[in-house]
C-alpha cells in the first residue's frame, strides 16, 4: 500500500553535529532522495522520521590531496562526472556516474546514499572496491575510519551502527589500469545484471604488481573477489581464473536476469579486463 508522503516529519540538519543527535533519537538520514522516496511512496519504509542532510556542507564536495581523492558523502554523480580530476583519474568512477539512472538521478543522487543504501546491483560500490577505498564514518560518538571491502556485511547490511552517518569516501591516487563495464538490458536507466571493475598495477617492466577487480549483481552484496585477483597475480590460465571468479559469485535468478546469464557475463567481462592486462586469455567455454 502506498505511503501517504504528508505523514512523514522532515526536518533539516543545519551541522553535522546535529543531524547525528537526530539520529541518536530515532530519525533516519535523507540525502538525495532518490532511493528513499521511490521506497517511502510504495510503502516499503516504516520510518516516519527523516533528518535531511543536503544543507551539510561538511559533507560536500571533493578534496584532492597528494595522496588521495576524497569524495564527501553529498558528492553527486554529476559532481563526479565534472570534476577535472575526479573525472580523470577515476575513470572507473566517472563511468559509474554517467550510467546512473538519468540526469535528474545523477544531479541529486549521492555517492553516500549509493553505498549506505547497499544494493547489490548499485553502480559505483564495484569501482570504489575496485579503487580499494575507505570510508569515513561520523556519529554523536566520535569518527572512525573503515575499509570500504569490508563495509557491506550482507543483503542490505552495512558496517555502520545505528547513528552513524558515511561523512566521506577516500580513494588512494594511483598510477592504474582499469576496467569497467556495466551490464544491464539497455544503455540508460537501467538496473545492473551484472556490473565489474577491474585495476591492475604494474611494475616498470610491465609486471602486473596488484590487481583488484569487484563485481555488483553476483552476490548479496558488492563482491571483491581476492581469489580471482590472487589467480591472475600467480600467473594462471585465464581457465582457472575464470573458475576463481564462478567459484566467488553466488548470482540468483530473478526479475532481471539469470543466474547462468550473469556467470557467463560475469566471465566474459573478466575475460576483457584480462585482456587489457595483457594477461594470456583463452576463449572461455
Ligand atoms: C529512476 C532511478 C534510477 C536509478 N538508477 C540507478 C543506477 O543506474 N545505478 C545505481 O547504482 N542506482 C540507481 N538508482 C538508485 C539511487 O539513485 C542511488 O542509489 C543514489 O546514489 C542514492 O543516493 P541518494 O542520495 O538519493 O540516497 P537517499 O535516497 O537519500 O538514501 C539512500 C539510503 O542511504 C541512507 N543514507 C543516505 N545518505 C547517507 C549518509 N551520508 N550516511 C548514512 N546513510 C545515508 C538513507 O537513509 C537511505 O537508507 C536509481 C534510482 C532511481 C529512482
């Protein structure tokens, strides 16, 4: 049954301080919207207290420093995509930001709300596994620093503790290779199948030092997969890698696809990553 939307108590945060004393007494963070409202109108939150957090420019904007780039949790996709240096140096990111939903999504979605809602089909989580972010976490308590790889904890759980807000995502600046690529049925405003990021380090000589590669759409949650990126760091035929990634995911069967459709996608795509690498790859059968 829908939401009748004049129930709902809507209060805005004017400091962070605030918003988080907000949430210490019940209230759930709002940021752009654009997940909770589809949610609220259909019924499907029981929450009738929000604390609005878009006025909170603490959590705005992206800062570069020598080592990294940090995004506040009020970055919007279309902050993303016009950044000059987010942009560019993201490129994994960047791509993200332009294939989420359209541009009246891109313009009030936010990176904290894409991680914090913790779909397992959202667009960025695979890029910022893949980048080996962090993510920085505030409440009434204090602050505290988390690995983004172990931020999701299961379908729609989170790290986070009641009362604890996402303040930031830190991305380390590096000299990368990387690959992404969103799969869903059209190229616009559509929900991911299956989405992969890939990054690949390499040494002087060419010798691939470190690879992260992330999947989204496979698992219950946005999924690193270490036993792929330990296959080809050991030099495996693209055979064995291939079985390190099936072996990893777990995709289900549902209204967007199949599980044998996402597998063999999810293969495919490791397969282009590889490629780019210039890892040996084989066809896969
Ligand atoms: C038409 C449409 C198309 C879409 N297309 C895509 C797509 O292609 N790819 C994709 O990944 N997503 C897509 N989405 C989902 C959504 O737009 C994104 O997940 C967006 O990034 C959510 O950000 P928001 O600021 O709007 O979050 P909100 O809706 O404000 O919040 C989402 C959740 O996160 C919590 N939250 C928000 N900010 C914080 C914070 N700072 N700290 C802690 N919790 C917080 C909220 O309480 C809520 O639970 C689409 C949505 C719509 C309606």
């Amino acid at each position: 049954m829908k939401s009748d939307l004049r129930e709902l108590e809507l209060v805005s945060a004017a400091t962070v301080k605030e918003a988080c004393e907000r949430l210490d007494a019940g209230y759930r963070p709002l940021a752009g919207g654009t997940d909770v409202m589809v949610l609220l109108s259909a019924g499907k939150l029981a929450s009738r207290r929000w604390v609005d957090l878009w006025a909170l420019d603490e959590l705005r904007g992206i800062e570069i420093r020598d080592d990294a780039i940090v995004l506040g949790a009020l970055t919007t996709y279309t902050d993303v995509r016009r950044h000059p240096v987010a942009s560019v140096e993201l490129p994994m990111l960047a791509q993200a930001a332009r294939e989420t939903g359209g541009v009246a999504i891109q313009n009030r979605g936010t990176l904290g709300g894409n991680i914090a809602n913790a779909s397992p089909a959202a667009d960025s989580p695979p890029a910022l596994l893949a980048y080996d972010a962090e993510v920085d976490l505030v409440s009434s308590r204090g602050s505290r620093r988390v690995p983004y790889a172990g931020f999701h904890t299961g379908y729609k759980q989170t790290v986070a503790a009641p009362g604890e807000l996402v303040a930031r995502i830190i991305v380390p600046r590096a000299d990368r290779t990387s690959f992404y690529r969103k799969v869903g049925p059209r190229r616009a405003q559509a929900i991911s199948k299956v989405c992969f990021a890939g990054c690949a380090t390499r040494s002087a000589a060419g010798i691939v030092t470190a690879v992260r590669v992330a999947l989204g759409g496979v698992a219950p949650v946005p999924l690193r997969v270490p036993a792929v990126e330990q296959a080809i760091l050991a030099g495996e035929p693209f055979a064995r890698v291939a079985q390190a990634l099936d072996g990893a995911i777990a995709p289900i069967d549902d209204v967007r696809s199949t599980s044998r459709y996402r597998r063999r996608v999810a293969a495919n795509l490791l397969g282009e990553f590889l490629a780019l690498t210039g890892h040996h790859v084989g066809l896969a059968s």
